[in-house]
C-alpha cells in the first residue's frame, strides 16, 4: 500500500472481472483478473493481468500473506 501512498504508482483506468474466492479454513484466496492502465515510477502499465492474493483471518482481521501479479 505504500507504493500507491508514496505516489510511485499511479492508476489511471482499471477494470476487473473473473474473481474467484475459495475459502480454506481460516484463508482465502482471491484471484481477478484486470485490465489496468498506469504507471509504476517511470514504466507505463497496460495489460491485462492475473491477480492473486492469499488472506488470513488473524484475531477477527484478514491480512495479506501472500501475493502475485502476471501479465495475462
């Protein structure tokens, strides 16, 4: 989250579709894929990518543990 705090990444359009979220005890993994146009510092972004993060329920709050972005 700091990276788009900082204002090193900037996004300027983003659609998403696919999502699909399987529970596994106390985890979740959620994959989308997107359509996303932007910036990361000085590299454009446009493509079309997979997105998958892993979320864990620690003392009634879901955190992020793991994650991944691919270009589609």
């Amino acid at each position: 989250m700091e990276t788009y705090r900082s204002g090193n990444m900037k996004i300027y359009e983003i659609e998403s579709s696919e999502l699909e979220i399987n529970l596994i005890n106390e985890n979740a993994i959620v994959s989308v894929t997107i359509k996303m146009k932007g910036k990361y510092f000085d590299f454009s972004i446009d493509g079309k990518y997979r997105v998958l993060r892993v979320w864990k329920l620690f003392n009634n709050k879901w955190k992020v543990i793991a994650g991944s972005s691919n270009l589609f």
